[in-house]
C-alpha cells in the first residue's frame, strides 16, 4: 500500500476493507465506504455503509464491521482499516470512534482514499481523553 510498509496481515486487512467498500449500498449519498477489523484472536470481519430510505436508519461501515465481530464472540480490536473511493482520506465519525472505544482503548487506524494513498491513525489520535467501559468497572 502506497506510503507504508505494512506487514502481511495489515495488507489483508486494508485489502479487505477495499472490498468491502465496493459493496457499500450507498445510493443517498453515494458515499461508499468500506471497514475491516482485526481482533486480537487473528479474525478480520468486514463491514460496509448501508443506508436506507429512511436516510436515519443508516449504518456506518466502521459499526457494521465491529458487529458482524462481536456477534462472533469478539471483545478486542487490535486495528480498523477504513476505505473510500474519493479522493479525500477519510475519517471516522464521532459515533463510529465511541464504539470502536468500547472494545480498545488504542489501536491501529488505517484511513484509504480511493488512489490507495493511506494514513496512519489510532484512536488515540481520533478521540482523546476518550470515556469508555474502565469508566464503570467494566472489563471488556
Ligand atoms: N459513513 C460511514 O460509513 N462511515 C463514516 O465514518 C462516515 C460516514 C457513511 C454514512 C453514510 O452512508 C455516508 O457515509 C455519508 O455520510
């Protein structure tokens, strides 16, 4: 991937979320977006933006990868690759950093434009000073 040196599963895991981009179902907005997670077991699930005629009920990739894991059984994100076909890198919303705080408290963040160009992130970076399950003397 262009501007990395990336290890063979990171390579997989933004591969995956590439995929998964393109089988967003974004006809709104046209914005598709595509997630993949890798957990701490070695499991990548993959999730894309759905949306809906009731535009609210639309669903962000980054929630729908994180889902389609833990109705696995999974509680620990070691990274999260994100994918768009548009030039800008993008950039997770504010719901999308809250959830994925629920099962890290750091972790790997890799943002791809639609040119394959990638940024490094954590969610260190994205939300700071960040509330989560510690909070209320709960292990995850
Ligand atoms: N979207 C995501 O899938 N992830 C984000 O982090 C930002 C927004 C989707 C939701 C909607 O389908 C489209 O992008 C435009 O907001």
């Amino acid at each position: 991937m262009k501007g990395l040196n990336l290890n063979h599963t990171y390579a997989e895991l933004l591969a995956q979320a590439q995929e998964a981009c393109s089988n967003a179902y974004a006809p709104y907005s046209g914005y598709k977006v595509g997630a993949a997670v890798l957990w701490a077991s070695g499991r990548i699930t993959t999730g894309s933006n759905v949306e809906n005629a009731s535009f609210g009920l639309t669903i962000c990739a980054e929630r729908n990868a994180i889902f389609q894991g833990t109705a696995k059984g999974e509680r620990k994100i070691s990274a999260l690759a994100v994918a768009v076909l548009t030039e800008e890198i993008p950039s997770p919303c504010g719901a999308c950093r809250q959830v994925i705080r629920e099962f890290c408290t750091d972790c790997d963040i890799f943002l791809i434009n639609g040119r394959g160009e990638t940024k490094e992130s954590s969610l260190k970076k994205l939300l700071p000073d960040s509330f989560g399950p510690e909070f209320l003397d709960i292990d995850v």
